[in-house]
C-alpha cells in the first residue's frame, strides 16, 4: 500500500485529566432494538480524527447517528465528554449525510450557519453579534466567506456541503460528527472541508467522518475504524488499511490487483 500523505496540522497537545471525546465500549448500534452494527469498542481523544470505513450499509450512519439519537445504542455504553448517553445528545455536532433543507427556501449560507449556534443559544433567543461574527468565521474556514448573503439554494453541491460543515464548526462543539461529507463534492470542496477539519483538530476538537475514501482516511486519520456489521479491525491507519484486513471485511467487494494492491468494488 502506497505511504500515506501527510495528515496535515499538528494537533493539540492533550490533557489527560480531560475526558475522552467519545468512548464506545462493547457496543451494538441499530433500530427499534435491532442491532445492525455490533462489538465495538473505541476511544477518540482531544484533538483526535477517527474514520469509519466499510462498504454500503456496514454500520457508519447507524454509528455517528446513534450519538445524536437518530439512531438506537442497543447494547453497551457511548460517553460523549465524560456523559453517557442519552444525556450526552446534543454535546457533539453533527453534519448528516443528506440534508433536509429545501433548497429553494429562501435562506442565505450565512443563516444555515447561524443554525449551528441555536445549540448554545437556544432556538427562542435571538442571534447576536458575536453569533454573527462565528458564523461568517466558519464560512471562512470553508472557503465561502464572499458567499455568505447568497442563496443557499443557488449554492453548487459542493458549497452546499461546506456550508453545513462551517454549521458545524459554529457550533463549537469538541466533537464533530460527519457523516460521508466528501460524497459527491468537488476536489476544491473536498480540500477546503479537510483543510477545515485540521484546523480544528490542532486546536482540540476531535472528529469522527465517515467515507469511502481510503486514501482520505489514511491522509486525515489518527485512528481508522473498518466496519461492516461488526467492529473488524482500528488503530492506525497503517496498521489497518492492510490487504488483509480489507479482504476480510469487504469480503466480495475486495479484488486484488496484480501489483499487489487491493481495489475496492461497491456493487
């Protein structure tokens, strides 16, 4: 397997009397008290980035939805900064894998953001200054701070995209949520929401992002997590995004090519 890129920003130093990010222990995730996703055990820490991989329906949404209620923690225990669920909805920030918001509503990108901070302000109270200055500060990390008074709707894919991940980082929560955020989006869309996620790891925030990507995960990752039903293999990247490993838990969308890697097959 080819060396990985550089995982971009330093990231912060930690401290260890703080409690882990997000701590998942001998846990089973699924619906209506049916476990779709089983034995997983894992531990992000300040400033950590952890990616999910695996093919289709392998457990990834149902994971990262499950610490936002959307989906059942069936067996087992998730603590989100030290709270266990489900007390510790709300602590983290989440950047869904399809968003609901119509398009045509006529929203700017800077007001899809400012809905990142209802979480610290509550939905009854109006936004403030600083409220503002946040948001157009995300908007920033993202690129898009000329496109802060057009149209949400006028915005292409990729813009979209950012502009729900710069919602996210104006929530200013210490775990973020992101749940396949580089489908389908453009390569300058892709680097901008990476670029944005380094930086907010280096100043403590951990990440939790699902994907595809391999390469994206090998970049980005402290941690790589490789599901598909169960927990079958974490730690770091290189340890994990083996031949080996990726054979066993793709099963038949694994194919090994003749210079010794292994291409994977979504069918």
């Amino acid at each position: 397997m080819a060396e990985p890129p550089s995982a971009g920003p330093v990231p912060a130093q930690r401290h260890a009397s703080q409690p882990a990010a997000l701590r998942i222990e001998a846990a089973g995730f699924g619906y209506r008290g049916t476990t779709v996703l089983r034995d997983v055990e894992l531990t992000v820490g300040e400033g950590q980035t952890l990616a999910l991989v695996g093919p289709n329906g392998a457990g990834k949404s149902t994971l990262i939805k499950s610490v936002t209620g959307l989906a059942d923690l069936v067996t087992g225990s998730v603590t989100v900064l030290g709270r266990a669920l489900p007390k510790a909805r709300g602590l983290a920030a989440y950047v869904p894998q399809a968003e609901t918001l119509d398009p045509d509503f006529p929203v700017s990108a800077a007001d899809v953001v400012l809905m990142g901070r209802y979480r610290r302000i509550g939905w009854w109270r109006p936004t403030g200054r600083a409220d503002r200055d946040a948001a157009l500060a995300a908007l920033d990390r993202v690129g898009l701070a000329d496109r802060a008074r057009t149209r949400f709707g006028l915005l292409s894919g990729g813009q979209r995209q950012r502009v729900l991940v710069a919602r996210a980082i104006a929530a200013e929560a210490r775990l973020l949520l992101l749940d396949e955020p580089l489908n389908g989006v453009d390569a300058t869309s892709q680097e901008r929401i990476l670029s944005a996620l380094g930086e907010l790891t280096a100043t403590g925030t951990a990440v939790v992002i699902s994907t595809h990507d391999l390469a994206v995960a090998a970049r980005i990752a402290d941690q790589v997590c490789v599901l598909n039903g169960r927990q079958w293999a974490a730690g770091a990247p290189r340890e994990v995004l083996t031949p080996e490993v990726l054979r066993e838990a793709y099963g038949n969308h694994a194919v090994d090519l003749p210079d010794g890697r292994t291409m994977l097959v979504e069918t």
